[in-house]
C-alpha cells in the first residue's frame, strides 16, 4: 500500500484544500458547540464504542495524556454529553460512555460541518459537489473507529477528526525535518512550483493565506537564506521573493517529506479510489477557485480607464 502511495506528489493545491477543508470544519464546529477539537474528537470516539471506555485505555487510543483527557471528558461530563461511572471491579478505573444529549449534539454539529464545507467549496457544480462528498468520505477512514459498525455515521465528524490529527502530525513533522513552520514550507513549495520570482501578495493569494501570514513567513525565510527579496527597476514598490540555492535544497526535503508522510499515515489506510478523490479536490476544485478568482481580476482590470 505504500509503494502504491508513492505514486502520488502532493503540490501545493493540495494543502489549499486541505487548510481551506481544515478552516470550513473549525468554523462549523465554532458555530455549532463550546466544545474544542479534543472533548469533540472524544465525544465522537466515545460515540463508536459499543460498551463504556475506560479512561485510561482511551486516552491510549487517541494518543492523549492522561491530563487533557481528564479535562476533555470533565467538560463533557458537565456538558451532560458523557457520563463517567467507577468500574465495578475496581473502583478506581473510570468508565465513560456517551449520553442520549451527546449523541443529539453530535448530530448537529455534523450538520454544521456539512453546511459549513458546502459554503467554503463551490458545491453550486453538481461535479465539484460529487468531488467533495468523496472526499469527505475517504477522510473519514483515515483514523480507524473503535467499532467499525458504529462508525459509518456523520463522515464529515470523523473527516474533521482525521483532518485535525493528519494537519498537526504534518507540522510536527516538517518541523522535526527542516526547523521550519507550515506557511513557510508551503511557500517554499509554491516558490519551487513555479520556478520564478513571486510578489508576496500573489503567494498569499496563491495559497489562500492572509497577506500579513505570508510576510511574516517570507521574512523568516529570508532570515534562514532559504529566500531572497527582489526588486523591480520598473516599479520601485514591487518586492518579489525567490529561492536561494538552499530553498532550493529544501523544497526538495519538504516535498519528500510530505510524501512520506502521506504514504505512512494518510494513504495508508484509503483504498486508491479515496485517494485520488482527496487529490481531485486539490487539482480540480482549487485550480477552479484560482481560475474563477484570475478571472474577477481580470474583469476588474478591463474596467480600467486612463486618468
């Protein structure tokens, strides 16, 4: 399955759909409960299960210390979206198990999160819509349920449960490999994409991040010698960026990286169809975003009329 992963080469669309599907899911949680990501990603993990959890044996499960599940779960207690009840055997282990109201409240933030990735993608286009439920669905098998019965309900909960883990497991890594942060090593990316000097308002465009994110990553590019600023005889306000030779070097290094890191804990699990549907979002309905955007641009600038 990993060889079979390999294949793929995820550019830079790839991470505008996945910042623009990981800033859609937030928002549609934000909208719909006080819950954060961890006592939400606990609730629906508690949802799977077919027989209270323990605790312990859960914040095993979900990689979490024992501290952020005690607070996580308090706060669902206190909720009454969970209940959590001393084992009958021994006193001291605690077991917890979802309430009617938690199943309830789940139910609507998924609709929430539905109703939240239809307004960020252009689901208007009955194939862009086709594209991004099959997205949507193949995220939601990326981390494996606890019962895989019960799991089948509301993908767009567990594609934002996987899309969560998948996008912080991507930060530490790139961290860990090159020292530097996510923005700086998409632009690194984009920068290596288009082989030519970029103004710092057209990566930011680019990449569907805010102006003042990409400076800010620009800046400590340039403070690394992964980049350099450019000028124009032409127009004294212009200030491009472009690789050095080290940016170069580290282009390559990211890339390798999140390939790697797509084949190991992405791809792993998806079968080749839910791969490629994760990817058409990327190559298919970011690069019509972008043309749709050139093309707002472009009328604008017919419009223009000499002084």
């Amino acid at each position: 399955m990993a060889e079979a992963a390999n294949k793929f080469n995820l550019d830079s669309t790839y991470f505008v759909a996945f910042e623009m599907a990981h800033e859609a899911l937030r928002r549609g949680l934000e909208q719909a409960s006080d819950l954060n990501i961890t006592q939400y990603r606990i609730l629906t993990k508690l949802m799977q299960a077919s027989a209270p959890v323990s605790q312990g044996e859960l914040g095993k499960i979900l990689g979490m210390k024992p501290n952020v599940v005690t607070q996580a779960v308090d706060a669902l207690v206190a909720h009454g979206y969970a209940t959590r009840e001393a084992g009958t055997t021994d006193g001291r282990t605690r077991f917890l198990a979802v309430t009617d109201d938690g199943a309830e409240h789940v139910a609507a933030v998924n609709q929430s999160l539905v109703e939240s990735l239809y307004a960020t993608f252009p689901t208007q286009d009955p194939t862009y819509r086709t594209i991004l439920e099959a997205a949507v669905a193949a995220a939601a098998h990326i981390e494996p349920p606890l019962h895989a019965g019960r799991a089948q309900r509301f993908p767009a909960t567990r594609s934002l449960v996987s899309i969560e883990l998948i996008r912080a497991e991507t930060e530490r890594t790139l961290r860990d490999a090159t020292g530097a942060s996510l923005n700086e090593c998409r632009i690194v990316q984009r920068l290596g994409e288009t082989d030519h000097p970029e103004r710092v308002g057209t990566l930011a465009e680019q990449l569907m991040m805010s102006p003042v994110n990409a400076a800010r990553a620009v800046d400590r590019l340039v403070g690394r010698g992964w980049a350099k600023r450019l000028k124009s005889p032409h127009d004294k306000k212009a200030v491009y960026v472009a690789l050095t030779d080290e940016g170069v070097y580290q282009g390559f290094l990211i890339s390798a990286t999140v390939n790697e890191l797509a084949a190991t804990k992405l791809w792993v699990r998806l079968t080749p169809e839910q791969r490629d549907a994760i990817e058409r979002v990327g190559h298919v309905v970011v690069a019509d975003l972008n043309a749709q955007r050139q093309a707002k641009e472009q009328a604008a600038y017919d419009l223009l009329r000499e002084i």
